[in-house]
C-alpha cells in the first residue's frame, strides 16, 4: 500500500512539473507583443522579441543572409501573429516548441515533384466591412494578376504555397499576401488618407467604375477637409483648393460671370451657363445650396472630354459628379451626430480707404464752390434734385449767404470735424455674425435592405441686426435588394429654408464720417435735410400734401420687411435589373420640385411709401389735396416661384470579362429625357391693410398714360407717372431635352484601356432645324497601365504608373429664355399698346443658332512611387470652343442691332498637377501633404464684333477680344501730370494731355483679370488622439484695378443723388492731389476743377482712373482653415457607450500673402469695377472666423 501510494506521489510531481513548465511556457507565447521597426534585419527583431518575451529563437546566421529588412508597426500582437508578419515574403518557416521558437528554410518539393497549384478565391473590404471593388492583386514573380469585381470579389489561378500576392488600391496602404493554403480570403485594406481623397472608383453620374479601367481626368477632393470646413454649408466653396484646375472666385461680381470655372472659361454670353454642370446622385440640380455636405458620401471632378462627354451639350465646362451617402447591408444600426458653430464677427468697415472726419471738413471745405449754376441755393433747395444739403455744406452755404461769420463757420466745421461715426455704425447697424449647422444621421440594414436617414438644422445668424435664414432638412435613402436579380433605391430629400428681413439699411465706412444716427440719449436723428430733401424744401412739400417727409434710418428699419418660404422636394429612384450574365438594365427617374413665395411689406410709415403719395399727390389752394394713390395702408408685394425638374433614363449595361480577366468590356447605352420648367408670378397691392388684408382701388391705366400733372413733387418733369409693369407679371421658361448615348471601355491583360462614348442631343431650344440639332458629342481615349509590364515589376519604388490621351467634343447652349431659333415674345403693359396691353419680342429669332462646341485633348500621368508614399497624376490640356455664343451685329434695317447667336472662337491651354504623400509615418506621429496646382492661359482666337473697335477708349471697355484672353485688362500708359496738374499718356509717340486721342495700339495689355494660377497646399500633422490641419489656397497671376479716386468736379463732397448712405466720403487718395504748381512731381492725382464743364473739355480723367499705375497684382494666399482635432481616448468613449468622439477647433480665412500695397484682398474686389473709373472694393466680411466642433458616432 505504501508503494502504490509513493508510485503516486512521484507520478503526481511528474504531472504538477509537466503542468508547470506546459502553463510557463503558454504563458511566455501568450505574452502580448508590441512592435514599430522600418527597414530592420531579423535578427534585430528576433532580439526584440527575446528582450520583451523571454522567448529563445533559434535560427542560423546563415539561412537569414541576404534577406529583405522587414517594416512592423504592430501593438498587443500574439507571438504567432508577429512571426507571421516577420517571415511574410520570406523563404524561412518556424515551429513553437515551449519556450522555443525554431526558424528553418521552407523545404522546396522534391525533383519532378510537380507542386499543387490553387484557385484562391477572396474579396475585399475596408475597415468598416465594406467591399472594394477595382482593387488590384498581382502575384510576384509570376504573370498573374486581377481586379476585384464590384461585389468586391476576386479569383487567382495558378496560385502554389509560397506565393506572394501584391494587394494595392489608390487611396489604400498596400498589402502583400503570403499564401499558405487554398483557403478563401479576406482581404481588409486601410485607408492610406481619406475616402474620397483617393478613392478608387469614379462616379460619373451615370455609372460607377474603377479608376484603374478609365481614361478620362477625374479628380476628388479631400474627404476630411472638405466634411470639416466650416465657414460654407456651400458644397463647391468647400472643395476649393482641394482639385487641381478648379478656380473659385469669391469676389464681389466675378469677371468671368461664374464664380466657378473648371479649366479656364469657354463660354463668353451672359446667356450660357459659364460655370460646370452639377449632378447629385445621376441628376443634375441647378442649385446644390439645399444639399448638406454631411450627407455626401463622394464628389468627383469631371474635366476632360472623356470623363464628361457622357453629359453632351451640358458638359462643355465640367461636370462635379455628388453622390450622397446610402446604407450598409447587413449592417448594425450605426447613430453619428456632427454639429459646429462658426463666429464670423463683423465686418471690417475700416478697411476702406477713405477720409477722416477732419481731413473730409477740409477737402469739402476747400473745393466748396456755390456759385456754380448746378450749386446756386435756389437749385439746391429745388425738390427736383432731391440731392439735400448735407450738415457741412449748410454750415458753408450759411456762410456764403452771410447767415453766419466766418468764425461762427469754422466752430461749427471743426465740430463736425471732432466726430467719427464708426463705432456708432458698427453697434446700430451690425451685429456679430455666425454660421451654426447641427446633422443628426443614423445608417444601418439587414440582409436584403439598407438605409440611410439625417436631418439637420442650419442657422444663418447674418451679420445685420434682425435677419433671419433658417433651414431645415430631411433626407432618407433606401436600398432594397429584392432577389440576386433585382434591385432599387429610393432617394427622398427635403428642404424647407425660411428668411426674415427688416429694412436694413447699407451703412458703412463709405458714408459721410461725422454723421451720427442717435444722440447721446440714444434718440433717433433724422438724415432727411442732406441725404433727401432740405428742411426748408422738406417742410414746403409737406404743407402741400399733408404727408410727413422726414427721414429717420433708424426708425425705417422697423418699417418694412421681407419674408420667404422656399420648399425644394427631390425624389430621386432606380432599378436594376440583372437579365443575362453580363447584362443588366438600369432606370433612374429624378423629380425636383421647388417653391418659394416671397412677400415683401411696407407701412404707410415707410419713406418710400409717403414719398410715392407725394408723387401722385396734387396740392388744391385752400382746399384738402387730392391724393391719386391710397393715403392710407403699405404698399404689398408677392412673388411666387414653382419649379419643376423631372428626368426619365434608360440603360443597358453589359459588363463581363474572360480568360482570368485577360479581357474586360463594359458597354453602356441609354436614352435620356429631361424637362425643366420654371413658373414666376408676381402681385402688388398699394393701399394694403395686413390687419384686414384688403388693398386699394389704383386707376393704373390713366397713370401710367398720360399720369397726373402738376405733382407737389414730380417724378418726370412737370408730371408722375406710375410704372404698371410692376403690378402684375407672369413667366413661364421650358426646357426640353431629349437624348440618345452610348459609352464603352475595354481592358487588355489589366494594362492597356480603351474608351469611348457618344451622345446626341435635341432641344426645344432650337426648334426643328435638323442642322442644329443633330450635333453628337463623343470621345475616344486610350490608357496604358506601365507599371504592370514585366520589366518594370521589379523596380522596388514604383508602385504604379499609368499614361492617359485623350479627345473628345462637349457643348453648350444658351439658357432658357434668353434665345432660341423662334422669335421670343414677352408682355408688357404700357400707353405704346393697344388698351395698354401687348406683347413684344424680347428676343429676335436666330435660325442659325447651334451648340457652342468644345474640343478638348488631354494627356495625363498617373504614378505611384516610394511604396505609396509619393502618388499624385499630372495633366495637359487643349480645350478649344467654336460657336461661341453672344451678341451678332445685325442689319440696322432688321430693327435691332444685334441678335443673339455664333460669334467666335475661344482656346484654354493648361497644366495640372496634383500630389499626395506620406512624409512620416510611425506609430504615434504621421505628417500628410496635398498639393494640387492648375495653370490656365486662353486666347480668343475668332470674335465677330457688333461693334468695331477704331478707339483706344473702346478698347479699354471690352470683355472680349480677338486675339486677347479672356477678361483682359488694358490700360493707358500713363505720364504722369503736366504742369497744370492734368493727366497725360503715351499716345502715337508723344506725350499728350489733349482728349479723345488715343488709339487701340496705344493701349497697353496688363494682363487678366482670371488667375492663371491657382491650388492648394495641405499637411496635417497627426500624434496620437491629436491633428492638425492647415490648408493653404492660391490664386496667382491675374491683375486687378485698384479702387481710386473719383471726384474731379462738382464744387460739392455730398453723398450720391437719392443714395442711402453709401457714397459721399471719396477716397483718402482725394487728400493728395495734384493742388499748385510744382504738385505733379510727386503726386500722380489730377486736380479738381469745380466746373464739370470745364473739366470735361480741358481734360480726360480716365487717362488716370485706367492707368496703368492703377492696375495692381491680384495674386494672394491664404490660410482657408487652420483645424486641430482631439479624439477623446477609447476607454472613455466607451464608458459614454460611443464609438468615437471627436472635437475640432478652426480657424478660417486668415491672409497669409498679397501681391499688393494697397491693403486690399482681392476676394473682395471687383477687379474690372467701372472698367475706366476704377475697381470697387467691398467691406471684407468672414475673415479671421472661429470655428467650435463636434463629431460623434455611436
């Protein structure tokens, strides 16, 4: 008995020991293992892994010779996992023995072995589960390769153990697979920068397809940037500086008539549209405002023939394709919010380069001049003028009638003098502005059915105290598949945006500087005596009518407003249908529908209202006046807009490939039809009680012709009459289109590409001239993929490298409306008709009027190099337009001078380049760089003028001529001032002062008034849960007139006729003129001659407001946001049951560089302005902002 019990004993400690070392040695190969090396040997990683596990690897210094170093950027890995990772590529194996690890060479199969070989199949997905398609996998060392289909799925045949298979994606970190075994893989790629950044596929509204199978140019913006930019819910504006070739001009009156071109400007009329065609979700939209920028899951670029010839007639200036986002099948319910603030602050009103209060009671005191007829006191006080006598000018015009002595005079003045009005302005009449937008989203779907919903409020919080804009949105789309056969979407989106707005009144630093609105006991001040009508000549017209004409600007603001209602419905569905291998059926229907009713009211009180009465008043001698219009109640104005869009397509699209994809075809053909209908109606009431909701009875037909004569105060001579025009009207605009296409493209052994595309279209725009009409668009382009030649495999740093050419033809026509093949009639009512009612033609008919034609050719290059560190793509373009659009001279015997049709010809040549690279990456810290860059120059090459240019002032003028760019800038070559102090030029040889003398070859060209350089630059900087981003936007190269001095003549410094508070304070430039002899060797400003008269015939100012000293640099950078995010760490998002938390702080639109020395951003400069007098500059407004943040998901 003791000696079995011994035997037990020993046996037990045999199996307590065995336990003991199996659990030591499973607890040393359970140990967690974290790793960061580039470019290491193994041996140094082997040590790695001793020094952090114990774990002895045994190997031979002989077998690890010439072996590639390994990259690792690994965290809390198993032993297994690391090793795996270590021997990826390698022809080493290992074996785990307790606390061993043995490495050895892979055994190769015996002589005449033959070794099995596989047919591995697999799909690929991102982080987030979903399928990638047109993902590229290429076996090393063998000439296999494939693309993942649009399931994500993909096939390789001919695979044997050992083999290493190259995965790669443009917007993905590459992969490289060692295959061990037959099974199915699943293979899940990290976004290397952002979605839509370098997203491998392109939309290009009327199908999705890879990147790599297409040869057109097509760009897309930074996902990251453009979700978080936060100063514009504006989707373009947000994309700016982000793709290459894409200009937006934030000026005032954009020069090109578009605040956004694609590749230069290729269309000249006011009547074509000359900015890009706008497509969301396969449809195009006019206007994209009412689209959240959260809701849009890709954006991309369409700029060549090829990539935007698909749209036909509409695509001649670009295409931006945006796809908003869907749900995800067989998907949890995922829950994010994202909400920001952004603090715009005021206006900068000092900004503007005018005079102080003391130096304008200077100027205006020294160029006072009343005895000019135009100034005498009894023309002054005339209500016909309606110019008033401004507080200084009464001081002076006292003086001149010897009310006051010339003391008396200079008190008075120096207290005008002693009085700065901008701070009062800046608290009366604005406020600090703010953008807010909250979106709350939720995605989500089972098997068959995805989903995915938001809704969101946007609060525009203007900068003028009481104005509202409100906007509210839902938006829900569904995916249903209803077998492997059939599936449909349903895209629902509605918009419901409402505006307030008070009489607001444009004050700013422009105004004249003393004046003051409130007293010290914040009582209203009246403005009436100098902006209206002199008190004297005020309260004369009052005794006659009985109506009060005093004008207060702080009192009118509460006596009017404007309400809108807009509502924008966009219902966008499809089916598809899988009817043969290959062969599938697609059909989109798309139907927009928009109102907006807009009232606009104004009391009785109002001072346009009172002043209207007056004007249709007639004073009785010792009687009451008669009063021709209502003398109590508002005046009420309505105005309705209905649009309605609707789009009807159908498609076949075969897409197949054969022989291991060796061969792939896609081919796509459709008809499409479209109507665009827009209805306008508007209604004015005069007399209108908004309590009772009744109006006045107006006879509109005898004031209108003859009116009423002998007024209190007339609006045309001795008599007023009433425009009728206004109180009722109504239009309608159709457009119909209808259109037939085709598109193909075709792969060869995944390297060389073909495709090509046609498409005709027909309008209602040019009736049924079968010659204008039938004008097809088509494309051919060509691709080859060099990096997958075999004797550029093995070049370690080049990843990939693709060489694209391109041609095709776009179009354009001309708005609706605006011309047409038929005469188009609109109504008027006036005394020239028939019981005052009649049509006329609005615009004569044009039987030769056809599609402006645009022929572009395109080469580009795609690269990818330094292991994906370095990609970007590099284009040459030539866009040249035919047909131009825009006014024809005509016979004058026709009865009109010109008629809208062809006139010229217009060429773009440019460069864009576009690159993206990783300039660190390690485990905790990384730095991204974005550049793009476009360079655009045009030359008009063919303009039939309606009028010809014989003078160097009608030069000066023009927009558009032969043989110049686009939006020129001339200019005279000025001389400086002669010795009279009046400006001179360089004209036929010879410096002249004489007028009316300078020829087209005496003016100088000074450059355009478009940057022929524009871009962006990028980095973000991340460590840890920290990142930030600075994003830098350029436009370079074009020329602007600065804004100079306009006064020369008059004898007055007064505010404008009738003007509200906008004029009246000149440049500060007006100081420094020209004022004795010896002035013009120092000062380049004409002097001022009171007498217009005088100055107009001894002199041409013009030859100095269009000089070229006067044309400046409008070249300029600037910092478009400066970002830094916070994601709070995940043990803390995890206790708030989140997913991630993320906290963005932005600053926006800080300038970091101009070109010029006037203090003046040219995003707020009209650069042509009055052509010859100068440019206009405006206040500056949403510089410096602040942006507060939040994204959440759950």
């Amino acid at each position: 008995m003791k000696h079995i019990k011994n035997q037990l004993l020993k046996i037990g400690a045999v199996v307590l020991l065995t336990c003991c070392l199996q659990l030591g040695a499973a607890g040393a190969t359970a140990q967690r293992i974290s790793l960061s090396v580039r470019e290491k040997p193994l041996q140094e990683v082997f040590t790695e892994i001793l020094r952090q596990t114990g774990i002895s690897i045994i190997y031979s210094e002989a077998a690890l010779k010439h072996l590639r170093p390994v990259t690792l950027q690994l965290k809390d890995a198993t032993l297994a996992e690391v090793l795996n990772k270590c021997l990826d590529g390698q022809p080493l194996t290992y074996q785990i023995t307790g606390n061993r690890v043995i490495i050895r060479p892979k055994t190769a199969p015996a002589a005449g072995q033959q070794e099995e070989q596989w047919i591995i199949t697999g799909r690929v997905q991102d982080s987030t589960g979903m399928t990638i398609p047109g993902v590229s996998l290429r076996v090393r060392r063998k000439n296999i390769q494939t693309i993942s289909e649009a399931d994500g799925r993909f096939q390789l045949k001919g695979i044997t153990a050992g083999d290493e298979v190259e995965v790669s994606c443009v917007g993905h970190l590459p992969q490289l697979l060692v295959i061990r075994s037959a099974a199915p893989l699943v293979v899940t790629l990290t976004s290397s920068v952002t979605n839509l950044a370098t997203a491998n596929i392109v939309s290009t509204g009327y199908q999705v397809i890879s990147k790599e199978r297409t040869t057109g140019s097509f760009s897309k913006p930074d996902d990251a940037i453009f979700k978080n930019r936060s100063g514009s819910m504006n989707i373009v504006q947000r994309i700016e500086g982000l793709v290459p070739g894409l200009t937006i001009n934030n000026a005032p009156s954009p020069v090109s008539g578009n605040s956004i071109l694609i590749r230069g400007l290729a269309s000249i009329s006011d009547n074509t549209s000359h900015g890009p065609l706008l497509v969301v979700d396969g449809i195009p939209m006019n206007d994209i405002n009412a689209i959240n920028p959260q809701d849009v899951e890709d954006i991309t670029v369409l700029k060549d023939a090829t990539a935007a010839s698909i749209w036909g007639a509409r695509a001649s200036n670009g295409v931006i394709v945006i796809t908003t986002k869907k749900g995800k099948q067989s998907n949890r319910l995922s829950l994010e919010y994202d909400g920001f603030v952004n603090l715009q602050g005021k206006p900068d009103l000092k900004n503007m380069p005018v005079l102080n209060s003391r130096q304008f009671i200077d100027e205006a005191t020294a160029i006072f001049s009343p005895d000019l007829a135009s100034n005498k006191w009894s023309s002054v006080v005339s209500p016909t003028t309606l110019t008033g006598v401004p507080p200084h000018e009464m001081i002076l015009y006292n003086q001149y009638r010897g009310l006051i002595t010339a003391a008396q005079a200079k008190s008075q003045l120096d207290s005008l003098a002693g009085i700065n009005n901008l701070d009062q302005i800046s608290d009366l009449w604005y406020r600090n502005a703010a953008l807010t937008n909250h979106t709350l989203s939720v995605r989500g779907g089972t098997a068959n059915y995805g989903f995915y919903g938001s809704m969101a409020y946007t609060g525009v919080h203007s900068s003028r105290p009481g104005e509202k804009n409100n906007s509210f949105k839902l938006n829900l789309r569904q995916d249903l598949q209803f077998n492997k056969y059939i599936k449909a979407y349903l895209i629902t989106d509605l918009t419901n945006t409402q505006t307030y707005s008070p009489r607001n009144i444009n004050v700013n630093s422009m105004m004249l500087p003393y004046q003051l609105f409130q007293d010290a006991n914040g009582n209203h001040l009246s403005t009436a005596s100098f902006i209206r009508l002199q008190d004297s000549t005020r309260m004369a017209l009052e005794r006659q009518s009985g109506v009060s004409l005093n004008y207060i600007p702080l009192d009118e603001v509460d006596y009017g407003q404007t309400n809108s209602n807009a509502l924008l419905a966009r219902v966008t569905g499809g089916l598809t249908v899988q009817l043969l291998k290959g062969l599938r059926y697609e059909g989109v229907y798309g139907y927009l529908k928009g109102s907006n009713r807009t009232t606009s009211y104004d009391s009785e009180q109002a001072y346009r209202v009172r002043e209207e009465l007056v004007q249709f008043t007639v004073a009785v001698p010792g009687g009451k006046p008669v009063y021709y219009l209502p003398s109590s109640g508002g005046r009420y104005s309505v105005a309705n807009t209905l649009q309605t869009n609707w789009t009807v397509r159908n498609q076949l699209i075969y897409d197949q490939a054969w022989q291991q994809r060796k061969h792939q075809l896609t081919f796509l053909a459709g008809q499409e039809a479209t109507e665009q209908l827009t209805n306008y109606n508007s209604n004015l009431a005069r007399g209108y009680d908004p309590l009772l909701q009744t109006a006045g009875v107006v006879d509109y037909k005898s004031l209108a012709n003859p009116g009423i004569a002998n007024p209190v105060l007339p609006n045309s001579l001795n008599r007023s009459i009433l425009n009728s025009d206004s109180v009722f009207a109504q239009t309608e605009i159709k457009a119909r289109a209808t259109s037939y296409y085709a598109n193909a493209a075709y792969t060869w052994l995944l390297k060389y590409a073909l495709n090509a595309s046609w498409r005709i279209d027909e309008s209602n725009l040019f009736g049924r001239d079968k010659s204008a009409q039938n004008r097809p668009v088509w494309s051919v382009g060509g691709k080859w993929t060099a990096s997958s030649e075999n004797f550029l495999q093995n070049i370690s740093w080049l990843q990939f490298l693709a060489l694209r050419v391109t041609y095709g033809i776009t179009g354009n026509s001309p708005n609706p409306g605006t011309a047409a093949s038929f005469d188009i009639l609109a109504p008027r009512t006036n005394g020239y008709f028939y019981n005052n009612q009649g049509l006329y033609i609005a615009s004569p008919a044009n039987n030769r009027l056809t599609w402006e034609s645009t022929a572009t050719t395109n080469i580009g290059v795609d690269f990818s190099i330094l292991h994906d560190r370095l990609k970007g793509a590099v284009d040459v373009y030539q866009r040249a337009t035919t047909n131009l659009i825009g006014n024809m001279a005509l016979n004058p015997f026709t009865g009109y001078a010109a008629v809208t049709g062809n006139l010229g010809d217009i060429v773009n040549k440019g460069v864009e380049v576009s690159l993206q690279s990783r300039n660190v990456s390690t485990k905790d810290f990384s730095w991204t760089t974005i550049f793009t860059m476009g360079y655009n120059r045009n030359r008009i090459t063919k303009l039939n003028m309606a009028t010809p240019i014989n003078t160097g002032r009608q030069l000066l003028t023009q927009r558009f001529v032969e043989g110049y760019p686009a939006v020129p800038v001339f200019a005279y070559d000025y001389a400086g001032l002669n010795s009279q102090g009046n400006p001179q030029i360089n004209a036929g040889g010879k410096v002249t002062a004489d007028r009316n003398i300078a020829k087209p070859a005496d003016i100088l060209l000074m450059g355009t008034a478009q940057s022929p350089w524009s871009g962006g630059f990028s980095n973000t900087f991340t460590y840890r849960s920290l990142s930030l981003s600075a994003n830098i936007i350029y436009n370079l190269g074009a020329v602007m007139r600065r804004d100079v001095n306009g006064n020369y003549s008059g004898g007055r410094l007064i505010p404008s006729s009738g003007s509200s508070f906008t004029s009246g304070n000149p440049n500060a430039e007006f100081a420094d003129r020209w004022k004795k002899p010896g002035d013009e060797a120092f000062t380049n400003i004409p002097k001022y001659i009171a007498n217009p008269s005088v100055s107009t015939s001894e002199r041409d100012v013009e030859y100095y407001t269009a000089a070229n000293t006067n044309v400046v640099s409008a070249s300029y950078m600037k910092f478009r946001d400066i970002s830094l995010f916070y994601s709070l760490p995940s043990a803390m998002v995890q206790r708030l049951k989140a997913q991630a938390i993320t906290f963005r702080f932005q600053v926006s639109n800080m300038m970091l560089w101009k070109a010029n020395q006037y203090n003046i951003d040219p995003e707020f400069m009209n650069a042509l302005g009055g052509t010859v007098a100068g440019g206009i500059r405006a206040i500056p407004v949403n510089q410096g902002t602040f942006t507060l943040g939040a994204h959440v998901s759950f």
